[in-house]
C-alpha cells in the first residue's frame, strides 16, 4: 500500500526553509515477561502495552511478584499513549540482558522474578490490573495470575501474549490461553504502534536426514495491522527490520554452522538466540532496507548451513509501503534589489551549497510538489507574492516547470525519481514594483511533497 506522507517547508524571508516531514481493553495489560534469563543479573523484564485509544498515566504503579509486593515502582508521570509499549527491566539491563540488540528499557530497577511456580501483577492503589502467572497455582500468591497460569519455560525463552487474527492482543484473562513460550522480543516506548498483524512464512525441506530445515521465517518489524507484513521506509536512512528463523537439524541444532539473510544483494549474518529443544534453535539479526527501495512486494533470502555444508533456502515477503519525503540544503536565503529591478537566487544540484537552493527526494516515491506564498510585508506596505517567480529549470522562469507564487497554490509535475542523488535545483526570482519603500519585508513560501 502507498501511504502519502505530507512533507511541508516554509520560507521565511529572508527567506527561511523550515523543513518539516510529517510522516502520515480498557486499560494496561502485560504483554511479554521473561523471568528465567540466561543471564539472571540485569536480563528480565516486564512489558506493558496500552491498548485503549487514550493516553495512561501508570506513575507510581507497582510491579508486584512474589518476592516484594512492590518489587518495582513506575516513576510518577509516565504516560503511555495509546497503542505504545513500557518496557520495565531488571536493573543493569543496558549491558547486562541477554542480547544486545535488544531494545533499551523505559525504566530499570532491581526486580526478582522467580523462575519457578510464579507471577507478576501491575497494581494501582491496591487493584491488580492485570497478573501474569506461571507454573503450578497451588504455590503462586494469589493476585499473582488469571484464570490457569500460563505453562512454565525453558531458560531463555519468554512468556508472550497472543494477537488474533487481525492483529489484536488476546485478553480472556486466563494466562494460559492468552500466553505462549516463544523467543524474547521486548519493545519499548519508541517502538511502533502496536496492534499490528503479524504473518509467520513457513517453508520446510528435508534433504537427506542430516541437512538443517528452515522451520519458520518470522519479520518481527510490522508497521501496520492489515494482514501480512508490512514495513514503513524512514525518510533519508535506512529501515532497520528485526527477522528471527527457526532451524532443526535432526543431528542436533549444534551443527548448524551459519544462517544468514540476504536482502538488497547484501549479506547479514544471524546470531543464535535460544534452543527449542535438542534438535531445534532460533536465530536472530537485524537487516537493513534502504529508504529509496521502491514502494511494493519485496523479500528476504534466507539460508542455513550445517558442519558438512549441506544448505537449506527459504524466503520471506513483506510490503515495503509509499512514503513522500523531501528535504532542502537552504536555511535562509535573502533577495537584495531596488524598486523596478530583479534579483535571483540560482539554485545547484549540490546539496552542500545552502546558499543556492537544492532539493532533494528522500522518499521512495517519485516526487511532485505544491506551492504557494504569502505577500511580502513591511507594516503597512507590501510586495505581492506573484512577484515572486519560482523554476526547477535554473534561471528558465518559463518552463514548465516554473510559475508564480499564490496564496492558493500551484502543483508542479515534477516528478522526480526517488534515490540517493535524487536532487533538483530550486531557484526564485523577486521582481520590486516601483513605488515600493525600502527596508526588510518578510512572507513565506510553502512547498509540499505529493506523491505521483
């Protein structure tokens, strides 16, 4: 899908560019614990996720386990907006938690969660908001759960809450219908919305009895809740996108040497995360997808390798979605003319000359714009904004692609085409009526991106 994002610049004159790249339950639930870390010191945590369509203040909410009623003490004015995440970890989480690439936490301090027959509740003013709880009910304090406590797991895996199809979380309030063992994936305050469908591709090959399968291909990163994965450029950089992959090797996952992704023709390197069980271990690693990646279906290689260098393949696909981005080099530009006479400011294709305008696509759509422009005033006196003449032909005013500037606006086809270099020259022209006073005036100039 294409979504338009509606890029706006301002000119102050003298005149200034202001860039600005606009990107177009009923209460907290726990949405991913993980209790038995492999490292025990600084790896645990809690994850908290609003899914209301209103903002939660969850200052001075407790984390309560079985160790401390208030293990935890969210610090006074936190927000969570809606549809975001809260991450809460153990403190030391920064250099102490399992994987590196994990995200930071939103809060640290010291928290104990118990390994065995367990649980953690969120607590407001003595009511539970919502408890997640492990193992046998018997021996977990009671406000600790919901309905059945979820199945313990294993060293290095995490409890996670479930979505239903449309990408939802499930809240039936019983722990062991809404939560699943699976690898760790904690998301923080700055992670995307939420509430997003997730779609796992999963392709097996048996070759010979000791050759690695590719079990499932799962892209973490989904920026949006319809079916299937799809994945948001970042205006100017790269996208970095999360993929985990499940190996089985029947002559144990050990003899996995190497599983790797490719995609865009570069090669990344997955590390392993966790063991299912003796035969069956998960991987997991960052790819990079470039900003100017055309808008559409695209997919990622993947490959896993064993000892004796027998090889399984398996792919990936996911929707790179539209985004309309620009930028300009130019903080400010000045015209200096006299009554009855013009002055040009000339734009280059050199991003690193802001004094002649350059504007650049950082989308991954090929680019037009809209234009328009306020008078030019000083107190009581003015200069038209029609006198201002803008072209993306150099000092051609009467090309196609230049005109005059209005209050209500003007499309230009530009149409520029989407990549690294992907920059025009921008130039104007003030042409000073006679009659006009001296001294400074000032107006604006907005120019939009629009998507062809």
């Amino acid at each position: 899908m294409l979504r338009k994002i509606k890029n706006t610049t301002n000119l102050i004159l003298l005149f200034l560019f202001l860039l600005q790249i606009v990107s177009a339950a009923n209460n907290i639930i726990i949405t991913e614990v993980y209790y038995d870390a492999v490292n025990e010191s600084g790896s645990e945590f809690v994850e908290l996720f609003n899914p209301t369509n209103q903002s939660i203040d969850i200052g001075n909410y407790l984390i309560s386990t079985e160790t401390s009623s208030a293990d935890a003490t969210i610090p006074p004015n936190t927000t969570i907006t809606p549809g975001s995440y809260y991450l809460v970890a153990d403190a030391g989480w920064r250099a102490g938690k399992d994987n590196s690439t994990w995200k930071n936490a939103d809060y640290e301090e010291a928290i104990t969660l118990t390994n065995t027959d367990a649980g953690v509740a969120l607590v407001h003013n003595n009511q539970t908001i919502d408890a997640v709880g492990w193992g046998n009910p018997l021996n977990i304090n009671l406000g600790l759960y919901e309905g059945i406590p979820a199945v313990a797991v294993t060293e290095g895996l995490s409890l996670q809450r479930k979505k239903d199809a449309n990408g939802s979380y499930i809240d039936t309030n019983n722990n062991s219908a809404d939560f699943i063992a699976t690898y760790p994936y904690p998301e923080n305050s700055s992670s995307a919305t939420a509430q997003e469908a997730s779609s796992n591709i999963t392709a097996v090959a048996i070759i010979g009895s000791s050759a690695p399968v590719i079990d499932l291909i799962s892209i973490i990163t989904d920026d949006d809740t319809k079916q299937g994965i799809q994945i948001m450029p970042v205006p100017k950089n790269g996208k970095e996108a999360n993929v985990t992959v499940q190996v089985t090797d029947f002559n144990g996952y050990g003899d996995v040497s190497e599983v790797s992704a490719q995609s865009e023709s570069k090669n990344y390197s997955l590390q392993f995360m966790a063991s299912i069980n003796a035969t069956t271990a998960l991987f997991s690693g960052l790819f990079n997808i470039s900003y100017y990646l055309a808008p559409g279906n695209h997919s990622i290689n993947v490959s896993a390798k064993d000892a004796s260098n027998l090889t399984d393949y398996s792919t990936a696909e996911f929707e790179y979605m539209g985004l309309v981005a620009l930028e300009f080099d130019a903080s400010s530009i000045t015209f200096s003319a006299v009554p009855g006479q013009s002055f040009d400011v000339t734009g280059d294709s050199d991003m690193g000359t802001p004094n002649r305008p350059t504007i650049r696509n950082i989308g991954n759509t090929n680019l037009n714009l809209r234009l328009s422009g306020s008078n030019l005033a000083k107190g009581q006196s003015s200069i038209g904004a029609d006198n201002i003449l803008y072209s993306f032909s150099g000092s051609d005013f009467n090309s196609s692609v230049s005109g005059a500037l209005s209050a209500s606006g003007q499309d230009v086809n530009l149409n520029l085409g989407r990549g690294q270099n992907a920059v025009k020259e921008m130039s104007f022209r003030l042409s000073v009526p006679l009659g006009v006073q001296t001294g400074s005036y000032f107006g604006s100039i907005s120019v939009t991106g629009v998507g062809n």
